[in-house]
C-alpha cells in the first residue's frame, strides 16, 4: 500500500502547477504549494501515508462535516433542517444570490458557507468561547488527537478579512434564519475553519465517519448511525461544491474539501483518506488532492456507484 501511495503522489505531482493558493484569506497565501500528502486510516486499525502527510493546515471547510454533526447532537434534524436546506447548489461555496433569490430564505445547504454559519449559531453553550469549546472537544475526540488546536494566525486573518461571510451572516440574520450576536456565531465559524490538522487527522474524521459514528480506536460511538449517514450523503451532493457531481462520476466516494488543501474522504466501511496539497482548482478543491483520491479510487475500486 505504501508504495502504491508513493507512485499515485509523484503521478500528481504535476498538478501543483495548475492550481493556486487561495490567497482571500491573507495567511493561507503563504502555504507553500509544492506540498503533497495523502493517508489512508482503515477499518484494521491501520495507518498508510506518504509524502507531506505531517504537514499541518487549516481544516477549513471540511471542519461544516463535524460542525454539523454537533448542531444535529444539539437540536436534532428536524431543527437544523428548518434553517438550513439539503440541495445542492451550482453556485460558489461562498455566494450570496440564492439567499434572497429562493423564500423563504434560507441557506441550500450545511456545507456552503451561509449554511455552516448557520449551522454555527446553533451549537449550544454559554457563550461563543464555550460552544466553539464543546466543538474542539469533538473534533479531538474524533481525530483521537488531544493536540488539535486553533491556528490563531489563520483565524484573526479570517477575522479581519472575512466580510463577505459578515455579510452572509447579517442577511440570514435580517431574515430571521439565525438569531443572537452575530460577531459570536461568526467568531465559532471562524475558529473552526482555522483548527490545524495534518493528513492523518482528517484521515481519521473519514473513518470515523465510514464507522458510521463511532470512534474506531475507543469503540465510542459518538452519534447515531443515521446521522453519520446524512453527513455522508451531504459529502456527496455537496461536499465539493460545484465540483460534486464530476466528483461523485471520477472518484465516487463521499468528500469533503477545505481551502487549506485539505479533502476528506470516507469509504463507507472500509477506510478515511485524508490528502493534503494547498493549489487549488478554480472551484477551491485541491487540485493535486483531487487527482490522488481519482487513481486510488481506480486503484483499490473504491466508487461505491
Ligand atoms: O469561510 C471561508 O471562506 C473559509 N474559511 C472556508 C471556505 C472553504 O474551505 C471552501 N472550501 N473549499
């Protein structure tokens, strides 16, 4: 296996060229884009990995899969569901038209960013620091790493930037689609999409989620059954955005991706992929990521079409 995962990372290593570092976000421009990294965490209990797979990046939007999970824990599915939609969107993951465009207002879906903001405001807790504190827990929990922490640098660059997700959040809360403070509930989306991972942790959260919701190295099942599914199928109708349709024919395995470079992958029953390298497509999927997990899905015939 290993060497299969060395000989599918120098195939793809070509493709760093024909992407980009996303550079809205001032502190992920200086990610260095030659990285490439891959691990695969099976149902055995073992670990494969290959080139970068140590190097640490920001979760970003792969974080909307476990952020969701928690807000459903929180308020259950009929809740979060009448505030946040389950279609599919051909828009941007960070578009603002179909908000006014479709009433009653609401964002299509939890993994686009109105939705996970959205999502984001009904994480239950004292105060903003508390409930992003409950979310930390579960990542750690999930990922079996006691280590995750925010990067604080990537937050406060989002912090400061991030206005059109100020913007997305002031329009839902206009319309009623979230209530309270909204610098608190962005300050949650924020920090989560800037907790540092390597390969291996977001490996993790696939198996994890492959396991149906339960915790492979502690036996700790952390959610229902059915909510593990529904966080799948989201993987794959929306977890590459305007990528998820040809996604789902070339690779056919549930996915989600993060503008750090991150894709997490969750072969149901058999493994979790985490891939790594920081140029993305135009779409913001990571372009190398992408064509590692097509040749392993080739490779070990993992579409589950
Ligand atoms: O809010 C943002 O724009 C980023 N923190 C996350 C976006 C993201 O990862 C989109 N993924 N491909």
């Amino acid at each position: 296996m290993k060497d299969l995962l060395d000989e599918i990372i120098e195939k793809n290593r070509y493709l760093i060229n024909k992407g980009k570092v996303a550079s809205y976000i001032p502190a992920l421009g200086r990610a260095n884009p030659d990285q490439i990294g891959v691990c695969i965490a099976d149902m055995e209990g073992n670990i494969f990995a290959a080139g970068d797979y140590k190097q640490k990046f920001t979760i970003q939007s792969i974080s909307k899969t476990i952020s969701l999970m928690l807000a459903i824990m929180d308020n259950g599915a009929e809740e979060v569901f009448s505030k946040v939609g389950m279609e599919p969107t051909g828009d941007a993951f960070n578009s603002i038209i179909k908000l006014e465009t479709i009433l009653p207002s609401k964002p299509l879906n939890p993994m686009i960013n109105a939705g996970a903001i959205a999502v984001a405001s009904l994480i239950k807790g004292e105060d903003p620091e508390s409930k992003f504190d409950r979310l930390l827990a579960l990542f750690r929990k999930i990922c079996h790493n006691e280590d995750l922490q925010v990067n604080e640098e990537v937050y406060l660059s989002e912090k400061s930037t991030g206005n059109r997700n100020r913007a997305l959040a002031y329009f839902m809360k206009d319309v009623g689609v979230i209530h309270g403070e909204v610098e608190g509930i962005l300050d949650i989306y924020f920090k989560q999409c800037s907790i540092e991972v390597d390969c291996i942790d977001i490996a993790k959260i696939g198996l994890f989620l492959a396991n149906n919701g339960v915790v492979l190295e502690t036996g700790e099942r952390v959610v229902e059954e059915q909510v593990a599914k529904t966080i799948k199928t989201f993987m794959v109708t929306c977890g590459m955005y305007n990528a998820s349709g040809e996604f789902a024919i070339n690779v056919g395995i549930p996915a989600k991706s993060g503008v750090g470079g991150g894709i997490m992958a969750a072969v149901p029953r058999r493994m979790g992929i985490g891939v790594f390298s920081p140029a993305l497509d135009e779409k913001g999927n990571s372009i190398a990521g992408y064509g590692v997990l097509k040749d392993l899905s080739k490779e070990l015939d993992l579409s589950f079409f």
